[in-house]
C-alpha cells in the first residue's frame, strides 16, 4: 500500500513525535506552505529551514523562498518527479 505518499523514489523517514502536534506548533505562513508543498515534508525539517532562515534575519517571505528552492532541489533528484510542476 503507497498511502498518500504516492509514487516517489526518495526515502521515507520515520517520525519521532506525532506530525500534527508538530503540524499545529508552527507559524502561520510555514503551515500554509506545507499545506501546498508538492512533497510531503516533515514539520520538523520545515521548521529547521524556517529557524535557520530566520537566525539569518531572513523575512518570512525570504524563508519561504528558501523552502521552495530545497523543495525544486529534491524534486530534481527524484526520477519520477515531473519538471512542469
């Protein structure tokens, strides 16, 4: 069974604390582009890129373009991914 996961070739992890405690714990604009992002991140990594962008003095606009781009750079390493996401 794929689950919601779908058809991807990166490696699944497994989770430490339950992903919606985690999920509900972070800001707005971060949960927002969780909510769209085309892989299914973990909170806890989400918020790891977020901090640091932040400990940079990075805007949260700034972070989430941050995201996005780790985002591509996954997608481009997976084999099935489709370029015209």
């Amino acid at each position: 069974m794929k689950r919601n996961l779908g058809a991807t070739t990166l490696r699944r992890r497994q989770r430490a604390t339950p992903p919606m405690h985690a999920y509900d714990a972070l800001p707005q604009p971060l949960r927002q582009w969780l909510a769209g992002a085309a892989l299914p991140w973990s909170p806890a990594s989400t918020k790891r890129i977020w901090e640091k962008a932040c400990k940079e003095g990075l805007s949260p606009d700034d972070a989430l373009r941050r995201l996005a781009r780790a985002e591509e750079k996954m997608l481009s390493r997976d084999k099935f991914s489709c370029t015209s996401l």
